[in-house]
C-alpha cells in the first residue's frame, strides 16, 4: 500500500490500536496500518488515479 494520506474516524483508529511504536524513522508503518484495517474487516476507500495525481 502507498499512502501519503490517511484519515478515518476515531472509533476505528482506537478499533486498530492506532499506529505502532515499534517504528523509528521512515518506512513499514503505512503498511503495519493497512494490516490492522484489513484485520478488523474494515474498508479502505481509494480515490481513482485521474483525482489523486
């Protein structure tokens, strides 16, 4: 999953435990939240390529 980003309510961000700590610097977070999401069987909307260029 690329991501630059991500919104989504907080009862959903507390569902998923929110962002993990175990990352320093850069990179595997988006990827460790895309996890999460799909974990707990929530969805994940994406605009089309032709919006978000």
């Amino acid at each position: 999953m690329n991501s630059l980003f991500l919104a989504m309510r907080r009862e959903h961000y507390l569902l998923v435990n929110g962002y993990s700590t175990n990352y320093w610097g850069w990179g595997g977070e988006d990827d460790d939240m895309f996890k999460r999401i799909i974990n707990k069987q929530l969805t994940l909307d994406r605009p089309p390529a032709s919006l978000a260029r």
